[in-house]
C-alpha cells in the first residue's frame, strides 16, 4: 500500500508569506550551512524563496523532509520553542526572516490564525507520514517507499543524491541493508540507476518483495 502525503495547504502559505514579507529581511545562504531558529537571540520565522533546504532531527541528524517549493517554517517553534529541529542548506538558497513577536502581531492584525492553524496541521501530518514510512515497517517496505519518493524528485536533484545516501539519511537502516535490497531490485529489472548509485526508473516495485 503506497503512503501518500498530506496535502499543502497552499492558500494558507500564500497568505502568511505575502503578509510577513513585507516586514522580512531577505537572506542568502550558502550550501551545507546549518542554521537554528533564533538570530541575535531572538525567535524567528523563515520563509523558504528558492533552492533546496532539509529539516533535520536535530538529537541525531536524521533528515525529515527537504523542501524545493516556497514555505514557511519555525510558526510551531515560535509557540513551543523546543529546539526539536534545525535547517541544512542543501544548495544556494533564498530566505526571508522575521522576528516571531512581529510576526505574532501580523497575524493578529490580518486575522491570518487559521491559516496559521492550517499550516501547523500540515506540519504535524507531515510528521505522522513520515513515521508511518519508517516506523515498524519492513526494511523492504521503508525502502520502496523512499524509492517512489525519490523519483517524483527533479532528475537534477535525484542525480545529485545516491540511493544508499538518500535512503540513509532518512532512516535507520543499515548500509548493508539498503545496498541488499536495491541489488536485488536492479537484478530483477525493478528499477534502474546509474554508475555510483543514481535512481533513473522505476519499472515496478512490488509491495511485499
């Protein structure tokens, strides 16, 4: 059974990242940089424009999501700024920053709360998904499903990023694990990649293998 996203609420980002732009101070960021949810001590907002950024857990580094689409990031945080997560930059990117309480006040004063609402429900979902991904599932199983996720992904991207290190970076798999299962999937013509491990196709994933 394929496990299948939340949907975006892209209405509600629109209008929150129209509103704080206004007020924001556009940022670019390096590759591989690592950023946290405060500037100068204080909590903020982000709002992803361009290029490619990662959410990371950050107790151990496991990759939660990478975002290639505009978004807005850190509204839990600023209700409940527990630390649970920072940013890598994967490419050149694009943000704009605002200050939390100046957002806090925005949101107020254009009765944008139940975009705001919208939007922490997305994220929230977005956590479930990825917890049914990776959570008591078969080895097989969690792989599959990295492996339908990785081909919708811009062949730019996908031939940026190996199997085994997507795979990795997201899970707790094994190396060996991973490596078993994808030689056998080639084998069997399942799927296809290229020298160093790039995904090309997929002609068929079974769900149980």
């Amino acid at each position: 059974m394929n496990i299948l996203p939340p949907v975006r609420p892209e209405a509600s980002i629109q209008r929150l990242t129209a509103a704080l732009a206004l007020v924001a101070e556009s940022v670019r960021i390096p590759p591989r940089k690592r950023m946290t949810w405060t500037h100068k001590g204080k909590q903020q907002l982000y709002i992803f424009m361009e290029g490619e950024l990662s959410i990371l857990r950050a107790s151990d580094g496991l990759l939660i999501v990478t975002v290639y689409e505009p978004h807005l990031f850190g509204i839990a945080e600023m209700i409940q700024p527990v630390r649970g997560h920072i940013f890598r930059i994967e490419t050149e990117s694009t943000m704009l920053r605002v200050d939390a309480q100046r957002a806090t006040e925005i949101f107020t004063q254009e009765g944008l709360w139940e975009d705001v609402a919208a939007l922490l429900s997305y994220h929230t979902a977005y956590l479930f998904y990825r917890d049914a991904l990776v959570v008591q599932q078969r080895t097989y199983s969690v792989i599959r499903s990295h492996l339908l996720e990785m081909i919708l992904l811009p062949d730019a991207t996908r031939m940026r990023t190996s199997i085994l290190e997507y795979i990795q970076d997201r899970t707790l798999l094994s190396r060996s694990s991973i490596l078993n299962v994808i030689s056998a999937l080639s084998k069997g013509e399942y799927i296809s990649f290229k020298r160093g491990g790039y995904l090309t196709a997929i002609n068929h994933l079974p769900e149980k293998f």
